[in-house]
C-alpha cells in the first residue's frame, strides 16, 4: 500500500501553526511515523510492540 492510501494522522501535539507536525498511522503490520514537512523522506516502522513500549518511555521522561 503506497504511503498516499494510508490514514494519516498528526499527533494531537503538534502545533496549530502547521510547522513541526508528526503524523502516525497504524497499519496491522506496524505504527508508521513521518514528518509532515519532509513526506518524501522515509517513514519510521515500529511493530505494535516496539511503540508501546516507546510511548510508555516518553510518558515517564
């Protein structure tokens, strides 16, 4: 599936400006992460595992 058919989302903390935005989309393979800004460059894949527990790092600090 090309990267245009995916479920975009920004992060509910990006800016409302539009600069510095972070959008994930959850694929039953993985969680794709990309920045808005630079959408030719290659998306991050995490399997569903591996972004739990990134999430649960970046709660705690």
């Amino acid at each position: 599936m090309r990267d245009t058919e995916l479920g975009w989302f920004k992060s509910s903390y990006s800016g409302t400006s539009g600069d510095n935005c972070v959008e994930v989309v959850v694929t039953e393979q993985a969680v794709r992460v990309r920045d808005s800004k630079d959408m030719e460059r290659p998306h991050l894949a995490v399997d569903r595992q591996g972004w739990a527990q990134f999430v649960r790092y970046a709660a705690h600090g």
